[in-house]
C-alpha cells in the first residue's frame, strides 16, 4: 500500500505541477491515503504563501477538475482499479515554515556564550 501510495504522490504532484496555475502560491502533494481496496484515495496538498481563501479556492478547483487529473493519471500509472481522488488542504507545511522562522528569530548563543547582536 505504501508503494501505491508514494507513486500517487510522485504522479498526482507532476500533473498539478505541470497543467495547474497556482497564482504565486507553493502547492505540494504531502500524502496520499489510499483505501485498502483501492477505490478511494485522500491527495493531502501543502500549500505555501497566498492568502488562505486563495488556498482553499485551489483545493476546490483540484476537486471541480478531479476527472481531468485522474484521466491523466491513469494514462501513466497502470493499477487494478483507480481510486477516486480527493484533495484537502494539508497545514503542516505552513506549521513547519512558521515553526523554522520562529527557530530563526531566536537569540541563540553561540559556541562561545555570545548572543549575536
């Protein structure tokens, strides 16, 4: 399952990536749960920058154009049934990236016991 999983991901991110504006905004695949029978599949999409109804908005479009991105898919990936696709909105990307900028503003001493300045 997991081997199905990561290939989803792998595919699914090149058609977003190639055939999807995503209006300045970073879109990445995150995870893909796919059911143990192979019908259904949750596509998790991490989304950097943009304003958060923007992000939403392109999450919805994902779903309007699901048939599209499946058709695509299934060209290219061969499996005894094709999961129905599902896209939701994935925050622990944008969790991570405020996670590292809080770590950077920190005042971190150095080796030597100095605070930068």
């Amino acid at each position: 399952m997991v081997r199905v999983s990561e290939l989803l991901k792998r595919e699914i991110g090149d058609v977003i990536l190639r055939d999807f504006e995503t209006g300045g905004m970073l879109a990445t695949v995150n995870a893909v749960d796919v059911a143990p029978d192979l019908r259904n599949a949750l596509v998790h999409i991490g989304m950097v920058g943009g304003k958060p109804h923007a992000q939403e908005a392109f999450v919805e479009k994902l779903n309007k154009k699901r048939g599209q991105i499946q058709k695509r898919l299934y060209a290219r990936v061969t499996l005894k049934y094709s999961p129905q696709l599902a896209f939701r909105i994935d925050h622990s990307t944008e969790r991570g990236v405020n996670v590292v900028a809080l770590i950077d503003s920190l005042d971190v001493p150095d080796k030597s016991g100095e605070t930068p300045s």
